[in-house]
C-alpha cells in the first residue's frame, strides 16, 4: 500500500486531497500547524493519522510521497528535511490533476467570487439527474456533509482556484485541472500577497483557457469586462455566453432573488424557487444550469432540482435567532462581496428591518488597504457597521469607513451608489480592537434601541462576515442574548 504524507492537511483543499487518496488505497497520514475540528475530526474518522506541527518523527515512516501545501515554505523544519532526505513531492494540484483528473470530465468552476457555492449548485444539480460525480469543493457540500467525494463517475467537479499552487511552482492552481468545462464566474483584483494587480490575475485566466480542449466549453458572463479581456488573449474552445439577449439569461421573478426565471435562447427553461437570497445567487445558479447542460442535463430538469438545493455552509448562513434577533455567518471579505451580500439582505427583509453588518478585514488583500477606496461603500445597505481591527492593524478602518459618517462621500462611493441605485446615507460605525468589546458594542446598541422602540418591534438581522472563525462572535452574541434580560416587545 502507497504511503501518502500531507504537509498542511487540515487546509480545506489539502483536507480533501487526503479524503481522495483514503478512497483510492492508499495509506494517508498528515501534519499541520493548528490541528484542530472540524476537519481534524473528519480526517480522523476517515482513519488518518495526525502530526501537530514540526515534529520531524512524521517523516520517520519513509512516505513514498509527501504532499506540500501551498501554506508551507522555505525554512519550514519538515520542508527543509523533505529536500534533505530526497524524498519525492508534489503539490496538492499536481497530484489531484495526474492521479485524478486527467482521464476524467472535469467541471471547473473558477472565479473572484461564488466560486463554492456555484460548485455546490453543480454537483447537486449532476447528483439529482443520476451522474453520480465526484467533487472537491472548498466548503462542505449538503447535503452530503463532506468536501470531497471519489466515485467511479467519469465527471468530476472541482472548485478552481487562481491562488498559487506552492512554493517551488507559482503557477495558479487551476493549471493543473486539465479542465473540459470550464467556468468562469467573474474576476475582479484580489489576493494581493500573490498578484500585484487585475492584469497579473488575467494573465493565469489566460494560461488556463489554452488548457481547455476545442471539444471543451468555457462558460462566463457576457458583461464582465475582464473575463472579456482574458477571452480575447485566445480561446479555442466553444464559448457558452451568460447575460441578456446571451444563450441564456435568467428573470428575478422575487426582488429578493429568491425566485427567478431561466431563459435558454429566449425561451423559458424553467423557474428556481429557493430558499437563497440575492441577484449574485440567481447568477451562480445560472452558471451551475448552462455546465450541467453541457453533459447532457436539461435546463428545465437542472431548474427543478435547484428549487432544492442547499446552500453551503457560511454563505449568508443563519446561526440562529434570539431575542428577535436573526445571527448569519458569511465568508464575504472582498467589497464586492459585502456589498451583494448586504443588499440581497435587504431586499429580502425590506427597507424597515433593521441590518447590522460585523465585519473582520482578514484577507490579505483587506489587510494591505488594496480596498480602502471602496470598502465604505460596500456597506451601503446596511443600517450600522461595527467592525474588528486589532492592534497593531495594516488597515487603518476609521480613514476607510469615515465616509459613512459624513454627508459628503468620496468619488469611489458615489459611483457605486449611481451604478447600484443605492442612496447615500449617513451609517453609524463601531470599531473595536477586541472580539468581546465587539460584542458588547453590538449588544449594548441593540438594548438601546429596544428600549427606543419599545412600543414597536424591530426586526433585526446580524450579518457576521469573515473568511475566518471571527473569535467565534456568532455563538458568543446568541448566547448572550439568550442570557440576556432584553425581551422581543410584544408589538
């Protein structure tokens, strides 16, 4: 039995590389520096074993291969004695693309944003029509509870990242996908440790559509102006465009997005009836229809079976309600993000609801102030902003967020209020160094005002948005709440 050692492992991707390598025999073991649940218990129940940090007697077993993650660098002790020992490696990409995907249809789903959730869409939407695929996604996928799954279908689908691939190849990861559709959903500057602007990011998009097949499709959206960029650099394979008067297009039949219309040449397909939020779901949805629709599920069949798809984990997720008040967990940490986010709140709950955005600036990018010229504006449907930024920050978030607090706002924010019809508004901002301080700003504002309007009930809705676990301030609020003397007003 080939053994199998994992640099990184507890990372989502490195985490799902393992549970593949668990199915296909091999004898999988793994280290990481913060071995911790969920994902040590899941690689543990799958019979894995685990190396908290550096300790070099993980290497004592002689793997016949070790798998780095792209966390891992130069000066690391296991790196050092991995080139030390000549032992052979690979990154995690180049491994999946080799062993896995080469003699497969592999579905990518690639982009800034909705890049999880679109892959989800896609996998429940081929699961229902019988097509059984196999998948490795960055989050868990519902309703299967799991990351990654290996079955014997030829189609597999993979969430496609542009970050890097490790340390000793710079390449974006997605070049190792050996992609046959391959999806696109947007593109916009991010990553900011790794790319020095949009242009070096489009530059990969580039790399990987000549990877594609002329059998291939590479599916995106007709109004982005980068993806469009990327395309006209050379595409050989068959374009499938989303958008209006496009091959296909969808209809908001619900403001709130929660009902929508597809349009397949102009001719209806099918209607969504979900229980997601938001103009940028409709989108993602689309996407997952037209690549189901190229191996062979219909539009009207992938529409019907979308009305029932559930959302993964941390996308605009509700933790739960107390006191009147409703607690979602986000990944959102980009402006585009937030503010779609934001305003698809909003258009599900109604102008008088109150929304309270928590945000945590974590991303690399967030942290290098790549963003302050947009960031206020992104929260624009909000009602008030409280926002983590501990000492010692990069980001300096009362400069970013001043604008919110003024009547007069910067150029970056009025173009986004004329392009989104949103109005301007004054929005107050709370920033804190600590989690617990957060907290209490956030609850000691919320007594406020329920003491303010006692005689009338607010809704409220706390929209908690981070790429990370944000101290865990989702359980910390409901239940404090929960302990709390603050009572919903009987209206």
């Amino acid at each position: 039995m080939k053994h199998i050692h994992i640099l990184g492992i507890c990372g989502t991707f490195m985490g799902g590389i393992a549970a593949l390598a668990k199915a296909l025999g091999y004898r999988v073991t793994g280290s990481d520096s913060n071995v911790y649940p969920p994902m040590s218990t899941q690689l543990e129940n799958l019979g894995i074993d685990l190396f908290q940090g550096d300790d070099l007697t993980q290497l004592q077993a002689t793997p016949d291969l070790v798998i780095i993650g792209n966390a891992l660098s130069r000066g690391n002790p296991v790196v050092e004695a991995v080139l030390a020992q000549q032992l052979p490696y690979q990154s995690g990409p180049q491994w999946l693309g080799e062993t896995l995907l080469r003699e497969r249809h592999v579905l990518a789903i690639s982009g800034t944003h909705g890049k999880t959730t679109t892959a989800s869409m896609l996998v429940w939407i081929l699961e229902q029509a019988g097509l059984n695929p196999s998948f490795l996604v960055g989050g868990v996928v519902q309703p299967y509870n799991e990351t990654a799954r290996l079955t014997d279908s030829p189609y597999f689908v993979i969430e496609a990242d542009e970050y890097d691939t490790a340390f000793f190849d710079k390449r974006s990861k997605f070049l190792h996908y050996f992609s046959n559709t391959l999806v696109m959903n947007n593109l916009e500057f991010d990553h900011a440790d790794i790319f020095s602007d949009l242009a070096a990011i489009q530059q990969q998009f580039a790399y990987v559509l000549r990877t594609v097949p002329s059998t291939g499709q590479v599916i995106y959206p007709a109004e982005s102006k980068a993806l469009a960029e990327v395309v006209n650099k050379g595409c050989w394979s068959e374009q499938v465009r989303i958008g209006h008067q496009e091959a296909w297009s969808s209809e908001l039949l619900n403001a709130d997005g929660s009902r929508f219309r597809v349009l397949h040449h102009g001719v209806e397909a099918g209607t969504v009836e979900w229980g997601l939020i938001g103009q940028h779901n409709a989108d993602n949805g689309l996407m997952a229809i037209a690549a189901a629709a190229q191996v062979g599920v219909t539009p009207e069949e992938a529409a019907s079976v979308l009305s029932r798809f559930t959302s993964p984990a941390r996308r605009l997720q509700l933790r739960g309600e107390c006191a009147g008040v409703r607690v979602y967990d986000d990944f959102a940490h980009h402006p585009t993000a937030i503010a779609t986010t934001l305003q698809a709140m909003r258009n599900h709950v109604g102008p008088h609801a109150k929304i309270r955005a928590v945000f945590e600036p974590r991303s690399n990018t967030m942290k290098a102030g790549v963003h302050k010229d947009t960031l206020a504006a992104a929260f624009a449907a909000a009602d008030s902003v409280y926002a983590l930024q501990p000492a010692g920050a990069e980001v300096q978030l009362a400069e970013q967020l001043a604008s919110l607090q003024s009547a007069e706002h910067g150029e970056e924010d009025k173009e986004y209020h004329q392009e989104h019809s949103v109005t301007a508004k004054y929005l107050p901002v709370t920033i804190k160094e600590q989690v617990n301080e957060l907290a209490d700003a956030i609850l000691s504002d919320f007594q406020i005002a329920k003491t303010q309007t006692a005689a009338q009930a607010t809704e409220e809705h706390w929209v908690i948005m981070s790429n990370g676990a944000f101290g865990g301030i989702h359980q910390q609020l409901l239940d404090r709440l929960a302990n709390s003397s603050v009572k919903h007003p009987e209206g």
